[in-house]
C-alpha cells in the first residue's frame, strides 16, 4: 500500500511539472455571478466574438508602441487653457489609444454639453509604466492608471476625461505649475468625478500571471465580493433618504421589511459587505491630492472594478448601516476608542460641510481656513513634499489670497517656510506652531524649530488649539490679543513678543500611543515592514518555474511550513507587542495620578486638577457628578494594573506580568457604550507628558521638555508654549502645553512682554 502511494504521488508531481501546471493560466470565476448593482455603461459585443475577462485583460500589454509623444504647448493666450483625454472606444483586451484636446476651462464646449470627467485616483509606482497610444504616438503611464483606463473605457462610445498624470506634460515645469494652481477650477467645473478605488485584479500585474493558486485565490475572492459591497450601498442608501424624506426613524436590526418580510438588517447581514476594500485597505484615502478632488465635485462616483455607486448615496449609507446595529468601524483599545475605519471618510464630509453656504465651521478668515484644511489632511501622503501645500490651494476661491505661488523649483524648505509665514501673518494667532513636532522620521531635516514639518505624515500630538473632542478651544491663554510677528535672517528666525510665567521642574514618563496608530515610532506596521522577516519571506518560491524540478510539491510544502513558522512568529510578537502597549498605556496614567498627587500635596485637590489636566478642561455636556463618575470608573480600570505591581510579578517574570496584565486591561475598562466615556476626553494625552513647574502649576507638557525649559505666554497665542534657551540667546520652541490655571489669561501681563528670536 505504502509503495502505491508513493508511485502515485511521484505521477502527480510529473503532472505537475508539465506546462499544464495549475495557475500558470489563471482561471477566474466570473465576478457576474453575484448579482451586480449600479454598473459601468454595458459594452456589448458581438456573439461570435467573447467579451475576454478583464481579470485576464489586464495583465496585457499594449502590443503597438510608436515613437514617443511630443506635447504641444498650451495655447500662451488662454489662461485657463488645459488639455483632455478622449479615451477611444475598445474591446477589454485592445489596446488603449487615446487623444489630447486642447480646451479653454472658461468656454470649454460648443456643440456638446456632457463636459468632460475628472478621475482621481492613486498614482501608485510611477518606476513600473506601460505604453498607452495617444494620438498614434506612445507614452509611458503608470498600471494604476492603466488599470483605471481600461476598466473605465467604453466598448461603444469615446469617454472624455481629464487626468492630470497625462494632461499635464509632468516633463514641462512652467506648464506643471500653471495648471496646478488651476486642478482646485478643474475638479469644481468637471461634469463629474471618477473616484477609481482600484480592482482586485490590478495584483496580477505585481504578483505575476505565475503566481501560485493561493494568491489568485486571494484577488479572485475580492473580485467576488466588490458586487456584493455596492449593492449594499445602493440599499443602504436608498432606504436611507427615504427614511428621511418622510421622517421615520430607524428601526435597529430590522429597519425596512419589504413584500417577502425580509427585513433591511437580515438582507445586508447576508451580503456581509467588505468595508476594507473601500476603507481601511485603500491607498486612495490617505493621499493628499484626493482630498482636493472629492471634496470640490458637484457630483462623484465611486468606482471599482465593474461597479459604480453616488458617493451621496455612500455618504447616506455609512449612518444607516451604524444605525441598524453594524458597529464594525469602532475600535475599543485598552478602554480607549482609537481612529476608526470611516475616520478619513469621516473628515472629508467635514470638510464638505465646513464648505456650504452659512457654515460656522471655517470663520472666512484665509489664514484659519488653510489651517483648519491642514489639520484634517496632515496625516496624509504625497509623493513630493511640496503637495502637502500645494494640493490644498484649489480649495481656495480666486478671490482669496492664500499668499502662496506654486514653484515646484523650490525647496521643500522654502514652501513649508512660505506657507507658515502666511499663516501666521493673515490668521493673526501662532496656532500653527502647534504642528510642530519632532518626527522620528522627518520629510525635511534642518527645519528651525518654529517651522512645521508639513510633509511628514507620521502622527503628532493633537494640537491644542482644538479641546480634546476637536472644537475650537474656547479659552485664550493671551486674552485674544493678534500677534506681533517679524523674521529675520532670510525669514528663518522667528521673532515674537511673550513673557515667561513659570520653569519646568519635574517631569514624568511620556505617554505612548497605541500600537497600531502609529505610523512613525516604532509600530505593527514597523513590523510587517521589518527587512528580516521580508528575507525569511522571500526564500520561499515566487513561482512555478522557481520550484525544485525534482520535487515541486515537496518544496511547495515545505516553503509553505517555512512560511506558516514565519506568520506564527509574527503573530506571536505582534500580540505580545499588543499586550505590552496596552500595559504601558496603563501603567503611565497611573504614574502620572500618582505624580500629581505626590507632587501637589495633600491640601491641594489634585484630582479634579489631574482630571482637568489630562482632559484639557474639555467641557463635558453632563452634569458634573455624572462626568466624576465617569472619571471614577475610568481612574478604576487604570489602577487594575496595581495588584499585580504589587506582587512584583513584574520584577520576577516580566513576559508573564505583561501578558497577564495586558489580558486584564483588556477585561478591566469603563463601559464606553456610556454616553460620553471618559477615554474620549483623553484625545491630547498621547505623545505628551505630565510635568510640574517651580509655581506648583501642572502641566500636559510637549514629550521633548526637559527640566529648565521655559513657560512662555506669547501674544496671540491660544496656549502656552515650551521654549528653551540656546547658547546664542535664542530659544529653541519646543511645542504647546496645557498649564493649569494659565489658559484663560489669568496669568498673562501685556507689560511684562519682551521679544523672543525663535531659530
């Protein structure tokens, strides 16, 4: 018996290294097998001619290149001249062929009155290009962009687009900053906007056509599942504006019931949308150009793959689903409710209502809506550090003087300096220096210490001009007054006028941020980005071809065992990792109770100091017992670290303490389905440490003060700031604090004010 098995399974590995080897030909299942719902225009086709998959069409190439394409130059007399793409009509397999007309954005159409599409989209890696034709000649293009052309092309009819990657000649500089100053007239005026979110398939141009089963498993999976996701968009926000239009509530895990009596809840938990796609897993959120281009369009569509759905009907949809009892998106961390996956969705619609008509969120002041634009967009990426400004500018109405010329031959420097200078000067308030921040991982090094660092996209401390639940801080530590501002030496000196009120005597530990939400010091996301494990991860076979001829199957297998001890290992260090986070987190409130308590003294009411220090005072809309309670409880599931402190298990077995501890920090927190927890009102603390000053005033102190530094009140500002002296006489700014009882004026002193060079 032993010796027919193994004589059948030495034919099945020759079976396996013929040319007919399983996935060297992938083979899809038909994504039309789930039913679709909004989809892109039909493309018919002949019957004696198939329609090819375009899972399948997209690993092609264009099979005709040319000679290179020459731009024509932009007509010199049209100052709102720009180019658009007619995308030709074509089967999913043809080649992509394309031409570039020129138009005036002012009077763009004469005989058509559809206008053009804009697409916003993800760029991706510019290195690996394609050919597309344009105009019979060829030009290179990334296969993000490919992709989107090809899945966007109609099979019957031209499609008119315009796509900055290829309607701007990227080569030209004086043409490149032109029509970025134009992109904000563009997006506002387009007929639409075509949000591309990428398909499944797109892998295949990353993982090779040869990959193994497993990875076309993967994307085919994906595939299946987009129908499915946009159908329930198309339900979820149907029903919600009906609901709204004739003023119903929703009813929790039922709302509507159709003929059939099945329910809304009961229809949707049966498709089991997969929010990642478009959400948590999706670069288009998290770059800086996005933001511009959905938050300008009169109308948007999301696209992926075949299907399309109203960005209104998505924005409708996301409440609803809350509403009917999905709460997928909330993530508890230690107690603490962390960034969600609508996070990003959540602030583009907030920065479209800041936008409409009547809205107090933007006050109408230049300087402090730029400000509030950079707030919501600084964690945001780019591929050139200069966009982090440059891409917020068509925002902006032609009427309003942001200050800023884009000049793409600049330093990176030169425009954060340009940009914070026209902040400062025109919001009359230092509110921009609190995004000064020392990154781990800086986008531009060298900068002087009063000048953010727009470019990086790391996470900073919140900054203090909000209260910990994002409003506008109501108190001002320099009663109101504007600011009185100059620089020196070639504009890299800052000088302000300030008085200083207290000196920084103790400090205590820093307080981390989660593990997962941190991007620049030292995260998960470092992990799975850690180059050993991506060497372990590379020794196991790519492809068919890489396999041992001998016995393909025996090294699959035990690549595969190789690979499953690697994700084991990962998965080990990463909760242990998790569980120590949680336990840190923990154990620093606790040391920071016990240094407000042991440092104020016992006549003092340290409590309610300590609460409204690691709060910020942040006003809480329940009644004051209420909000003690919630502080009590939350105080509570801190100090669940004690009793194992106390039988130093700590000292004597640290892994086991961490764990253990990790495990009942977990178990050990406030009820946050309470109206208001207290962990929401802990937004400032992360990044941050307590500190005490020789004037007995605690502080929520920058992570970078060190004993000596300064408490400084400067005019205009909303908070105090931590600056320290340097050799020169000059100080170093070291970030915004919350001192206790110097937030409302109480301690400022016009007459006591001096000038203060910030370098």
């Amino acid at each position: 018996m032993f010796k027919r098995l193994q004589d059948r399974w030495k034919r099945f590995e020759e079976w396996v290294d013929e040319d007919d080897v399983p996935g060297a030909t992938p083979q899809t299942e038909s994504p039309s097998q789930t039913p679709p719902t909004t989809q892109l225009e039909a493309q018919p086709v002949a019957d004696d001619e198939p329609e090819p998959d375009l899972a399948e069409a997209y690993c092609y190439t264009n099979e005709t290149t040319t000679s290179p394409y020459t731009y024509t130059p932009l007509s010199p007399t049209i100052k709102s001249a720009i180019r658009v793409l007619t995308l030709l009509p074509g089967r999913a397999d043809a080649d992509i062929e394309c031409q570039l007309i020129e138009l005036d954005l002012n009077n763009p159409w004469t005989d058509d009155d559809e206008g053009f599409e804009a697409l916003s989209y993800v760029w991706g890696d510019i290195t690996d290009t394609t050919p597309i034709q344009i105009d019979g000649a060829t030009i290179q293009i990334g296969r993000s962009l490919r992709s989107a052309l090809l899945h966007l092309r109609y099979f019957n009819k031209p499609r008119i687009l315009w796509v900055d990657a290829v309607c701007i000649n990227q080569e030209d500089m004086d043409e490149r900053n032109s029509q970025v100053m134009l992109m904000g007239e563009i997006y506002s005026k387009a007929a639409r906007t075509l949000v591309w979110l990428g398909c499944p398939c797109c892998l295949l141009s990353v993982l090779g056509r040869s990959r193994g089963v497993y990875q076309q498993g993967q994307w085919e999976k994906q595939l299946v599942a987009i129908g499915p996701l946009f159908q329930s968009i198309e339900i979820l926000g149907t029903e919600a504006r009906k609901l709204a239009e004739e003023g119903r509530e929703v009813v929790p895990k039922k709302g509507e019931i159709d003929e059939d009596g099945k329910t809304t809840y009961d229809k949707i938990r049966k498709l089991d949308p997969q929010w990642n796609f478009i959400f948590r897993e999706n670069s288009w959120w998290t770059r800086i150009w996005t933001l511009q281009e959905i938050v300008l369009a009169k109308e948007a569509r999301l696209c992926m793959y075949d299907q399309e759905v109203d960005w209104d009907l998505l924005v409708d949809a996301m409440p609803y689903y809350s509403a009917l009892g999905f709460n997928k998106f909330t993530v508890i961390y230690a107690g603490t409710k962390t960034n969600t996956g609508l996070e990003p969705f959540n602030m583009v619609n907030a920065m479209r209502e800041a936008r409409e008509p009547g809205s107090d969120l933007v006050t109408g002041d230049v300087g402090d809506e730029f400000l509030y634009y950079l707030s919501l967009s600084h964690w945001r990426d780019c591929g050139v550090a200069h966009d982090k400004i440059y891409a917020l500018l068509g925002l902006f109405s032609q009427e309003s003087d942001v200050g800023i010329e884009v000049d793409y031959r600049s330093d990176a420097e030169d425009v954060y300096r340009s940009a914070t200078k026209a902040l400062l000067q025109q919001s009359k308030s230092l509110d921009a220096l609190g995004f000064c921040y020392p990154y781990k991982i800086p986008r531009v090094s060298g900068l002087p210490s009063w000048l953010p660092d727009w470019g990086s996209a790391g996470n900073l401390a919140m900054p203090l001009m909000n209260d910990a639940k994002g409003e506008l801080r109501a108190t001002h530590a320099s009663r109101g007054l504007p600011t009185k501002l100059r620089w020196e030496d070639d504009d890299r000196t800052l000088v302000v006028d300030g008085h200083i009120i207290d000196a920084i005597t103790k400090l205590s530990s820093i307080q981390v941020s989660p593990a997962h939400d941190d991007r620049n010091e030292g995260s998960l996301d470092h992990m799975l980005n850690d180059p050993v494990m991506h060497a372990e991860a590379d020794k196991s076979p790519q492809t068919w071809d890489e396999l041992d001829p001998d016995r393909p199957i025996r090294h699959l297998l035990s690549s595969w065992t190789r690979g499953a001890k690697l994700g084991a290992s990962f998965l080990s260090k990463a909760l242990f990792h998790v569980l120590s986070n949680i336990v840190e987190i923990r154990e620093t409130y606790l040391e920071w109770e016990n240094f407000a308590r042991s440092e104020l003294g016992e006549n003092i009411d340290h409590r309610h100091i300590f609460r409204d220090t690691v709060t910020t005072s942040t006003a809480c809309p329940l009644e004051p017992a209420l909000f003690d309670a919630r502080f009590d409880g939350w105080l509570k599931a801190v100090k669940s670290v004690e009793k194992f402190k106390k039988a130093k298990l700590d000292q004597y077995a640290k892994k086991t303490y961490l764990s253990v501890t990790g495990f009942s920090a977990i178990i050990n927190t406030e009820d946050d389905d309470l109206p208001e927890p207290f962990t929401a009102y802990l937004s400032h603390a992360p990044r941050r440490r307590l500190g005490i000053t020789a004037g007995k005033r605690l502080c929520l102190l920058p992570k970078m003060t060190e004993v000596g530094d300064k408490v400084v009140l400067l005019r205009g500002g909303r908070v105090p700031v931590i600056l320290r002296q340097r050799e020169d006489s000059s100080m170093q700014f070291v970030g915004e604090a919350y001192v206790h009882d110097a937030m409302d004026g109480e301690a400022f002193d016009e007459d006591k004010c001096v000038d203060f060079r910030l370098t």
